[in-house]
C-alpha cells in the first residue's frame, strides 16, 4: 500500500481555479461596466447634471420675469429705460456720456 505525500492534483487545480475565478468577480465587482467605481462614477455625472438643470431653470425663471415685465400687460419703465439703453444705444438729454 502507498501512502501519498501531498494533495491530489485534482484538488490542486480545483482550488486553483476557484481561486482564479473568486479574483475575477471580485475585479468585475469593482472596476467592471456595473461596478463600484462606475456606480460612483454615474452618480457624480448624475449630480452635476442636476447642478447644470437647477442653473438653467433659474435662467429661464429669469428670462419668463423679464418677458413678462416688458408684456403689454405689465410695463417696468426702468426695465425699459435699461433695455432702450442696452440695446439701442440711446441716453436721456441730460445725460453726458464719458467713453
């Protein structure tokens, strides 16, 4: 009868490749197309694009203000004087402009 010295390379190679493919899905887990790094990755675009809708509706909450001072409805004389001024170019009689 022999006796044997060591494991059975059976057992050697099943180790070995549940080894081998515990590391794989770990990596996977971490650094693949659904992993940790790419979840904090689409979070943080998912934040900032949030940031980017919140400023921009604040400009068009902005805008729909100014559109409706200068509607017929509602006149703002100074928004009006200040428009004339911007866009046009004009000044009041008694005004002295310094360039």
């Amino acid at each position: 009868m022999t006796q044997r010295s060591g494991p059975a390379v059976g057992t050697i190679l099943y180790f070995f490749g549940t080894l081998v493919l515990g590391l794989y899905f770990a990596f996977a887990a971490v650094q693949g197309n659904y992993g940790v790094f790419k979840r904090v990755e689409v979070q943080a675009e998912g934040a900032a694009l949030e940031a980017e809708l919140q400023r921009l509706q604040d400009e068009v909450a902005e805008m729909e203000n100014l559109t409706t001072r200068l509607s017929d409805t509602y006149l703002d004389l100074d928004l009006l004087d200040q428009q004339a001024r911007d866009v046009l170019g004009l000044i009041r009689a008694d005004e002295v402009v310094i360039q």
